[in-house]
C-alpha cells in the first residue's frame, strides 16, 4: 500500500444485500443503513452465527473488534459490537438484547479476542451476563460492589464518605 492511499469507500448499499441473504434466518430482520455503518439486529440465540458470517463473509470480512457497547433503554438491556472490515472498509454494529429478569448473552470471545475484555467491562457496568466467557468478573470494582453503574436503575450505595 502505498503512503497517503485510501481505501475506496464501499458501496454500503450493496454490501448490505449481500449480507442479508448471508444472514437469513439469523438476523431479527433486514439490516439497515446508519450513517457508514450497517445494523444488525439479531436474536441473542443467535448472536454467535451471526458474528461468524459478519467476520467471514467476504463482502464484510470484519476481522477488526472496535467495541462491545452496554444499551440500557429502561425497558431492556443489550449490546451494541460495532466490527470492522481493515481490508473492505465495512463497519458493522450488531444490536442483540436481553432482559433485567434474564441478563444473559453468548460470548464473542471465540469470535474476536478482543471481546475478552469488553464482556468483562459491560458485566461489571451494566450487569450483562456473557455466558460461556472464560475469566467472567468484574473489571473495575470490586466483586462486592452492590449492583451495576451503567444501569438506569442504579441507586449508588449510600455511604458517610459520600456524604450520603
């Protein structure tokens, strides 16, 4: 690659077909377009096949994990993995949820590496479950810490240090 080159930006329009005939079946219904991005939503259950298509596929090929963001809208709580293509040029964000009663998702570890530690970060924040992760605790507070900050529902713990 020559210095200064750039990737020729990807016919989103296109890649976005593709990528719903890829995932039929998988996904809760047709990806749409966001800005330069595609978004996916799909079932937890199937969350895993997903993001294999997403990364394999070679309209996508989402090799790159920029981010596992926590969503808490007040009614339900999920996540946000936006991936992205380094030799296609396609971002990817793909929206799976969960319930406060049943706070469970699948890992992507095995998937992108790189969730190890974002699972970890959205468990202790946000109180979702990633089953099947392989170190799953908490990353910033201690294990004892009484709920989960990122949560709309969070009451933080009174104490005389605080003021409280």
């Amino acid at each position: 690659m020559v210095l200064g080159a750039r990737l020729q930006t990807p016919d989103l329009a296109s890649v976005r077909g593709v990528l719903d005939e890829a995932l039929a079946g998988l996904a809760s219904g047709p990806s749409r377009i966001k800005d330069d991005m595609i978004l996916v939503d799909v079932p937890r259950e199937r969350l895993v096949e997903t993001a294999l298509v997403v990364r394999d596929h070679q309209a996508t090929r989402c090799d790159f994990l920029s981010v596992i963001a926590g969503i808490d809208t007040g009614d339900k709580i999920g996540t946000a993995t936006v991936v992205h293509g380094v030799a296609t040029g396609v971002w990817v964000v793909i929206r799976t949820w969960c319930s406060d009663e049943d706070p469970h998702l699948p890992t992507l570890v095995d998937v992108w590496p790189g969730a190890n530690w974002q699972e970890r970060e959205t468990y202790d924040m946000f109180g979702i479950v990633f089953d099947g992760h392989p170190d799953l605790r908490r990353i910033f507070l201690e294990e004892t810490f009484p709920g989960h900050p990122m949560r709309k529902s969070f009451l933080p713990p009174r104490s005389d240090a605080r003021g409280g």
